[in-house]
C-alpha cells in the first residue's frame, strides 16, 4: 500500500480555505433577518422607531354561516413601505392561502415569504379562512410588522391585534364591568 503524496500540511490548508470560504458565504455584511417571517406573537422584540400604524381586517362577505369560506383582507396603515405578518386562529377553522398574496401557510396559522410592498403607505394582505361546520366564533390574532424597507430592524413598527367574528349566530357585545 502506498501513502498518498499530498502532504498533511496541504490537506489543512485546503480544509481551512474551504471552511473560510463557507462562513464568508454564510455571513453577508447586511443580514435580512428572517425576511420569509416568523411564527411569533410579536416584532417589538427587534423591530423599532418606525411612524405610528394601525390594522384593520374585513371579511368578504360580511356576515357567514357554518362551513363557508370567507376572504379576508388585513390592512397594515401607517406610510409603512413593505411588511410582514403572522396570523393564527388557535386552530378554529381552516386558514387557507391565496395565490400571489405572499402568505405561507404554517402549523399554527399563517406567515408572510416575504416582505410584502406597500402602495400609498398601506401594505395588504388577503387571505381565505373556512368557517367549522357548527355556529362559533372565531378571533384572528395578528402580529404584523410594518416595514421601512432598509432590511434592517431599524425604522420599522410593530403592530399587533385581534379580530373577532361570529358565523352561523348574531353576535353581542358585552363589557366587563370591573368597578365591583
């Protein structure tokens, strides 16, 4: 058997420059931090210093029953360039995709793939949500986050909300009444 003539020395300097060159692939000067989202319950952990904004949701159409598929349009206003979002509905009902919305759907709800543009400040986002077969309500928990568009956590404006609906029922209003 004989021994290989490349030296040892020249096999670590070959792997070192492998190494070196994986991690200077691995570690842009300008990192996109999750750019294709997040399943979280918020954005103010990173994302600060951005205009005040607020959410919105409407359903098409407005009132449902049981087992009907509803389209939902989530509005993030605040003179936002782009942004992101994070829905759940703690599993009540079936959240459901449309194409070219930029939404994914995830074990626990939904999630933007990427930042989404905005047009005239307001970034929107659609999406479709199947009603159970039984009379219920539902919430709509959104984490969102509206964005500056200079790919960093900086400028940007964290929102969140919940929004509730009733299918195949009236709703009511009640409040709490604390005071004793």
């Amino acid at each position: 058997m004989t021994r290989s003539s490349f030296p040892a020395s020249g096999l670590r300097s070959a792997l070192l420059g492998l190494g070196l060159a994986l991690g200077a692939t691995l570690f842009s000067a300008q990192a996109q931090a999750r750019a294709g989202g997040i399943a979280a319950s918020g954005c103010s952990g990173c994302h600060t210093g951005g205009p005040k904004g607020t959410l919105s949701m409407t359903a098409s159409p407005a009132t449902f029953a049981p087992g009907a598929r509803v389209e939902l349009t989530l509005s993030l206003m605040g003179g936002f360039t782009d942004g992101g979002v994070y829905i759940t509905t703690a599993d009540i009902g079936d959240l459901q995709a449309i194409a070219n919305q930029g939404l994914t759907e995830v074990s626990s709800g939904m999630v933007h793939n990427q930042p989404k543009p905005g047009s005239a400040g307001t970034v929107q986002f659609r999406f479709a949500w199947v009603a159970p077969a039984k009379p219920g309500a539902v919430r709509f928990s959104v984490y969102a986050l509206g964005g500056n568009s200079n790919g960093r956590s900086s400028g940007d404006t964290a929102l969140e909300n919940t929004f509730d609906f009733v299918y195949g029922c009236t709703g009511s209003t009640f409040y709490l009444d604390g005071d004793g």
